[in-house]
C-alpha cells in the first residue's frame, strides 16, 4: 500500500471516529438497560448517526453530494452534528469555499426544522446554539479552504518544477540536435569540396590518357599524389564527424576540434582549387581586407565560397571562375562568385547544379541575417551572389 493510499486510510479512519463520536455523544447519556426498552426516536437518531458516518466514506467521489444528504440528515436527528463538519471540510477542500458556504448556509438556516421533529432541550434548541453551530461551521469551512490553497500552490510548483525540466531536457536536445546538424552541414561542404577536386584530378588524367596525349611520369606521380591526399583527408574528416555523431554533443570536448577557417583562410582555398587546373580569380576589395571581417560573418562568406567554387568546378569544368569580394564595417559584406555555364555537349544541355548544395547557402545566409542577391543562371553565366552584415557575433 503507497504512502497516498495509507493516509487515505487513515483519513477515514478519523472521519469514522468524529462522526460515530458525535452519536455516542448524543445517544450515551439516553442509553436503555434493555434495547427494546429504548424509544423510537432513540433509534432513528442512532440508525441516522450510523448512515451520516457511512455516507463520510464517499466525500472523496461526491463531496457535494455527501455534504447535502448529511446536512438534510441533521435535519431529522441530532446524532449527526460532528458528521457535518466533517462533510463540510471535505467539500472545502476539493470545492470553492463559497459553494460549502452556501450548503451550511442553508441547512443552518433550516435548522429550525428540527425543532417541530422531537422534542429538544431548550439549551438544544436556543438561538445560542445555532450561531455556535455557525461559527464551528465557518472555521471548518476557512480550514478546508486554506488547506485546498496550499495543496494547489504546492500542485503548481510541482508542476512548475517538472515541467521546467521537461523544457531543459527539450533544450538540451534540441541544442545537440542543432549541434550535428551544424556539423553535418560543415562536412558535406568541406567533403563536397576535396572531393570535387579529386574527381576533376581523375578526370583530368583519363581525359589526357583517352586523348592519346602521353602523361609524364613526374606529372602522373604529382596528380596521383594530389588524389591520394584528398582522398585519404576526405576519408579522415567522415571518420571524425561520425564520431561525433555517435557520441553525445556534450561528451565532445571542443578544444578538440579542428579550428573552424574564416575569409583569411580563403587565399589558401583558392590555391588548392587552382591546384586542381581551375582558373579561378580572386579579387578583395574588402576595407581592411578578409581578415578585417569578424570571424563568424567571413565562415559565412568562406563556406558559401568553397560550395560555389565545388559547384562551378563539377558542373563546368576547365572555366573561368571570378571571385569578388566588397564591404567595409558597419554596413555589409558581399560576395560574388561567377562562372559561365558549361558549353553544351551534342544533345545535351548545361547543367546549372542547383541541388542541396544551393539550399544549404541560402540558410546560412539566413542565418547570418544577410539575404541572397542571385543563387543561378544569370545570362550566359552561373551566380552566386549574397550579403552578409558585417558585425561580430552575427
């Protein structure tokens, strides 16, 4: 049996106890020698003692209920006078206190009633009693009400309490949930990248090997060497970002991850794809240059790159890419990326690649709070334009 359950017992016990004492209180002083020698209002007052204490037991379903029927008995015996209270702390304490204001009120009121039943006592029946009756009443009811207030200040803060935990475990979630997402969005850039570039390496050679041109073993070697190592890094950071995944954001020591680049990281990102054989031309006009930009606004600006120039370099290999950069502190940094589109093959038409990759700048640049000047064909070219504020924290 719980805790709620024993007190509940027990409760009832009590309530039991009150009531049957106030019959004995009544009846004990009258009590016969021989039963059959009792009168007959002695026994209606003992069998409606015995039910107003029965009807106790069910204040907890129907307390309304339960206080009416032993307020109505109070009306006919007077073995029924501490089984009130009780009925009438009960309703207090799962009602408003008005509404067992309003049932005592009446019953007192008709309490009179019980005066033309039996014949009372004049300290029975006197006015004095039943403005005693009233006070017993109104200090039962005011209990009641006062404990049913505790009980539900104690209810909410509970609640309060259980729900402030649900809500942080909803954030803790939440928050590594945003976590991998923002992970996983890094990493298709950063494999999409290497590994766009050691396509066009592998490309690259089996067009010169198809087209009978005879390859250098010095040239084959460095180009070999260029595809292993973007490989073997590509296969390097999908092993570090599933273990990440695997394993709990919180349980992932920061300091142990690789330094995120900024737009000062962007003169090497340009290298490696003219490494590749990209024709790509980078112009800064940035006031105060890439490393003037906060570092949160330049990795907007250096993803955003590094997917445009993957994109140009998949879907037109061998043409110019011209990148520009404008701004100065205080209003906006844009970016603009240009490419032509590749020139259509026998039958085929050019592809302008706007797949995930270009969803994937668009939210950045949301959520950087820019917005997306072009993201697609433009004339006879692909464009990537957008504007990022230039401010820290963005």
């Amino acid at each position: 049996m719980t805790d709620t359950g024993a007190r509940r017992r027990l409760a009832d016990v009590g309530a039991l106890a009150v009531a049957l004492l106030g019959v004995w209180m009544v009846l004990g002083p009258y009590s016969p020698v021989v039963p059959v020698e009792a009168p007959a209002w002695w026994w209606v007052d003992l069998v409606g003692g015995l039910v107003a204490a029965a009807l106790l037991l069910a204040r907890r379903r129907a307390p309304l209920a339960v206080t009416v029927a032993v307020s109505v008995l109070g009306l006919v015996v007077t073995t029924a006078w501490l089984a009130g209270p009780v009925a009438a702390f009960a309703l207090a304490l799962r009602r408003p206190w008005y509404v067992a204001a309003v049932v005592i009120a009446v019953s007192l009121a008709a309490s009179p009633l019980q005066w033309t039943f039996r014949a009372l006592t004049p300290a029975e029946s006197s006015w004095g009693s039943l403005a005693y009756a009233a006070a017993i009443s109104a200090a039962v009811i005011g209990t009641g009400a006062a404990v049913r207030a505790r009980r539900q200040l104690l209810d909410s803060l509970v609640e309060r309490a259980e729900r402030a935990e649900r809500e942080a475990a909803l954030r803790a979630e939440a928050a590594r949930t945003g976590e991998r997402t923002r992970i996983a969005r890094e990493m298709h850039d950063v494999l999409a990248h290497r590994l766009s570039l050691v396509s066009m390496h592998a490309a690259a050679l089996a067009h010169r090997r198809g087209g009978g041109r005879s390859v250098e073993p010095a040239e084959l070697d460095d180009a070999l060497d260029v595809i292993r190592r973007g490989a073997q890094d590509a296969l390097n950071d999908l092993r570090a970002i599933l273990g990440v995944l695997r394993a709990d954001v919180d349980e992932v020591d920061s300091s142990g991850r690789a330094p995120q680049p900024t737009l000062a990281d962007l003169d090497r990102l340009v290298e490696g794809v003219r490494a590749a054989g990209a024709d790509v031309a980078l112009h800064d006009d940035l006031d105060g240059g890439a490393a003037a930009v906060p570092a949160e606004s330049g990795r907007t600006l250096y993803r955003i790159t590094q997917e445009a120039l993957t994109n140009a370099t998949r879907h037109a290999p061998g043409r110019p890419i011209e990148v520009r950069l404008r701004g100065r502190p205080g209003a906006d940094a844009e970016l603009d990326v240009v490419n032509p589109l590749p020139v259509p093959t026998s039958g085929g038409r050019p592809t302008a690649g706007a797949g995930a990759g270009l969803v994937g700048i668009s939210e950045r640049v949301e959520l950087a709070g820019g917005r997306v000047l072009s993201c697609g064909p433009d004339g006879g070219s692909f464009r990537v334009a957008v504007r990022v504020p230039w401010r820290a924290g963005t």
